[in-house]
C-alpha cells in the first residue's frame, strides 16, 4: 500500500522542551513567552507524536528537533551560532536519508516541511536525494508531492551577520535557490518584520518565460511578524497561527491528501516515553489573531547600522529582485487597520527596485480566488473596503475575539432599535495567564487554592472593565466604550435578545483588569444575529 512520508525539520535550537514555561522566583509570574514551533505543531496535528509512533496507518510522519539542540551545552551554542555543516545540519540531513532508507517503497510519496535553518534543511534534504539515494539501492526519484516552509533561513557554517547587501545568497549553501525538481508543489511564509541581517530570507528563485512567471509550483506569501511570529515558538501565537492555518487551508486546497488531526484529538498523555504530559491542547491549538502579540525587534544604539535592516518583500527571479510585485497576505492590511502602532508599512512603502530606480507594487492574498495587484500599500489599504457591515434580519456574522486585545472590532454596525442574539461555542477556550476557561469566564473560588491569593483576587474583582461580570466573561460594546458595556452570554436565545440603544460598530473582549491584558492567550469566536 502507498505510503506518505513527513519529514518535519524544526528551527535552530526548536524542540519538544520549548512547551515547559517556567514563572518567575518562588513560582509567581507570569509563563514565560515560549512554546513549541508550527513544524512539532504540523507533526502532531499530522498523527506523529514524539517516541516514532503515528495514528494513521498510511501515513508516517518523522520529527528532527532543531540545529542546536544536540550534545553538551558547548556542542549547541556552537551550532546554534555557526551551524557548521558537518555537525548538527548534516547528523539531521543523514538521520532523514536514513529514515527514507528504512521505510521508502516505492510509489510513497513524500512531504516535507521546515522553519528557519530547519527549511534550510529541508531544502538542502530534498536536493540531495536524487544523488544520494542510488548509493542505497533506490533507483527511482522519489516524489515529493507537497513542501510546506517557514521563513528560510540559510545561515549555515558562516552566518553573514551584518552586509545585507550580499545576505542571503552569501550562506546559501544548501541549494541554488531553484527549489528541487523533485518538488510539485511548495509554500513559502514569510516574515515581513523581522530585522536581523542574519535572518534574512532566503527566497526560492522563480524562472521566468515570456515575460511570465512560470514556476507555479512556488507561493511565496509574507505575514506581519517577526521570524518566529511566521514559524512560531513563542506562548502567544496569534501571528505565527495565522502562516500556520494559511499553509493548512492551502494544503487542503491542493488536495494533497494528508490526513489532519484536529488539536482535541490528540494523545498528549502519551506523547512522550515517560509520565510528564509536556505538551498539551493550549500549545497545539491554532487561533489565528492579526491583533497577536508582535515579537518584531526594537532598535537598539549602535546596533541598528550594524546587525539590522528592514526586510524588503520582492519575487526573486535567478537571484535578482525582480519588478515583480510579491505577495502580501491580508491579514498585514487587517492589522494595520486595528493597529496603529503597527509600522510594517516603512517596510512596503518605499520598496524600490535597485535597478530600475522604481517602485514595485504589492499583490494582496484576499484568499486563492482574490488575489488583486496595487501599485502601492496605500492604494491597497483605501481600496478594502472599510465600510461597517449591516445585518439584515435572520443573517448571522461571525468574528474572533482576542483575549490579549482591549477592543476587538467586528466590522459590524449595530442601528439603534434593533435586536441581536448572540451565539458561541461555550467549549471553546482561552487563557487568563494559565487558568483555561471558556467564554463564560472564571471565579476566584473556584480556580485559586490558596486563600491569601484568593483574597488578593477578591479586593481586585471591583477593578476589572465590568466589575459584575467574570474574570474572562466574554463581553460586548459601543464604539470603544466601556460605559455602553454589555454581558453578551445574556442575549443568546430567542427571548432574551439584545436591543441596541446607541448605534455604532460592536466591539468585544474578555473582561479583565485594564492592566492585565499582556498575559491573555486564545481566541473565542463569536457569531450575532439580527432577530428584528
């Protein structure tokens, strides 16, 4: 029977033990900002799990932890800092030609995905076997259907840290950037903020045919968000979720064939070879935010001339920036809207190509049926359309409601007069720092053993934006306002609607202490209905 083979090539210094989240002295704190990449995350989501097991008996998929996570502390610094070829880069390349020797048939088909210097990797393993492989006593190409990366990076055995004029064609070692002939189809996401030299990209080249780009097997696509906000690793992955279910839907889309775990499925207790269940649902679950916490790097004294610069997002044709516009997904357009601190757009706007002295335009990924060509950020954010939807009566509209953001937009005008029922999935769950609870919130009570911290909880609770409602109790407004604040899990049935007295657009959040809002983690979708 045909087989599918994973091969999923983890981040520079990326593994398993990334989920642990230690707090602050004595316990107390906050967790850490840290969690396990969307690579571990594809692996179990695709039936692996972490002692060479999978759930489904035609699919097989292999998990590489990172370069850097092998040997003394020694053995990972160095690799972490130099990834010398020979040592943590090429023991990975080998244990996966080895498990290719040990489970290839023929007729399997082969899919492949990576982040950081792990795409590298995948990359590099990919273009070797055709030259490798023989010497095994495998005749045939094997097929690689479908590769799925996360913001390459080639900085393997010299990283160049600080000329971004020669970066990143100066640490490619791994292929020519033409992804392998071997490949039908790849997905690249891309970082558009990060801003260390030594993490630039490095793209896959795309060959050109009468004035046409021909490589369709290649989509290159760039996300808001540092390195990590596209590959993930970090707690809070509201950004690094969104690259994480666009390369899903894509490869659903594709029809590649791979069977999906959903997150509640999952065996966490016995991941692992021992007693500790280290991974669990919160790590796994994918909630898409473009209001996510940016890792993006803040410039420092003396350090920006050196070892930073702005990422330029461009369609590389053999190596060359083309006049080719890339391709930006919309949810950069989304967050820009809702943030306004968010300042990607110095990174767009003055994107000119260095040969011909003009600017480049930008492509817009609405989804796979809407991709539309501006000549500029400006003229793409102006053409969206900004105008506050109306619901007609019995029409239902749906939106996330992110639990680290103080006013979720709708994009839904409420008219005054007019009644709406609200709906929500009551087993979804979010994080008020690490107590999980759904959108009905939670009591002091009920989740805080100790009665010190139970008091201390108590004397907060007329502190919080709706002082009668839950901690975490999903709650609704007017127009940004706190005084037009409302609990919406009363309006949910047909008797008890909600009547809009002041009109406006409906925002909403989970009731917390104006303070607190940097320790929240997960989104509750929320679905309203106009009932009159």
């Amino acid at each position: 029977m045909m087989k599918k083979l994973i091969f999923c090539f983890d981040g520079t210094g990326n593994e398993p033990e990334d989920a642990k989240q230690s707090r602050g002295l004595f316990g107390v704190g906050d967790p850490e900002d840290e969690s396990i990449s969307n690579v571990l995350k594809l692996h179990l989501l695709l039936g692996g799990d972490l002692q060479g097991r999978n759930v489904f008996p035609d699919q097989q998929s292999f998990y590489y932890p990172g370069v850097g996570t092998y040997g003394s502390w020694w053995d990972k610094l160095r690799n972490r800092a130099l990834a010398p070829p020979e040592e943590d880069v090429g023991s990975i390349i080998k244990r996966a030609v080895s498990d290719i020797y040990n489970h290839y048939e023929a007729g399997d088909e082969l899919f492949v995905f990576g982040f950081s210097r792990g795409a590298a990797i995948a990359r590099r393993f990919v273009s070797i076997l055709s030259s490798t492989l023989p010497a095994l006593g495998i005749t045939e190409d094997p097929k690689v259907r479908f590769m799925g990366v996360f913001d390459t990076v080639a900085a393997i055995k010299h990283p160049n840290l600080f000329n971004e004029k020669i970066k990143p064609a100066s640490d490619v070692v791994f292929e020519d950037r033409f992804i392998s002939p071997l490949i039908e189809e790849a997905v690249h996401l891309l970082s558009l903020d990060d801003r260390r030299i030594a993490f630039f990209p490095a793209l896959m080249n795309q060959s050109l045919k009468h004035d046409n780009l021909q490589d369709a097997r290649v989509e290159e696509i760039w996300f808001a968000g540092a390195h990590s906000d596209v590959g993930g690793s970090f707690r809070y992955d509201g950004l690094s979720d969104i690259a994480l279910q666009f390369l899903m839907e894509r490869m659903a889309a594709k029809k590649i064939g791979l069977a999906v775990l959903s997150p509640l499925d999952v065996n966490y207790r016995d991941l692992f070879d021992g007693p500790d269940e280290l991974i669990a649902y919160e790590d796994v679950v994918v909630q898409p935010s473009h209001l996510g916490r940016s890792h993006a790097q803040n410039e420092k004294a003396g350090v920006k001339e050196l070892m930073y610069d702005y990422r330029m997002p461009r369609v590389s044709v053999n190596d060359v920036p083309s006049v080719y516009p890339p391709i930006i997904h919309h949810s950069v357009l989304d967050r820009m809207a809702d943030d306004r601190d968010y300042q990607s757009t110095a990174t767009i706007k003055n994107r000119i190509n260095p040969y011909t002295n003009q600017a480049v335009g930008v492509r817009i990924w609405f989804s796979a049926h809407d991709i539309r060509t501006f000549d500029s950020i400006d003229e793409a954010r102006q053409a969206v359309n900004t105008k506050l939807h109306r619901l007609a009566v019995g029409e239902e509209y749906s939106f996330s409601v992110n639990s680290n953001v103080k006013y979720n937009p709708s994009r839904l005008l409420l008219t005054a007069g007019q009644k709406y029922r609200f709906t929500v999935d009551m087993k979804q769950r979010w994080f008020d720092g690490t107590i999980a609870c759904g959108p009905d919130g939670w009591k002091a009570k009920e989740e805080i053993d100790n009665r010190l911290m139970r008091w201390g909880i108590k004397l907060k609770e007329g502190g919080r934006r709706v002082p009668d409602a839950a901690w975490f109790e999903l709650i609704g407004t007017v127009n940004r306002s706190d005084q037009e604040s409302f609990r919406l899990l009363k309006h949910t049935t047909k008797s008890s609607p909600y009547k809009c007295l002041q009109g406006g657009e409906l925002f909403a959040f989970a009731n917390d202490l104006n303070s607190k809002y940097g320790n929240n983690l997960g989104t509750i979708v929320l679905s309203v209905t106009r009932v009159s």
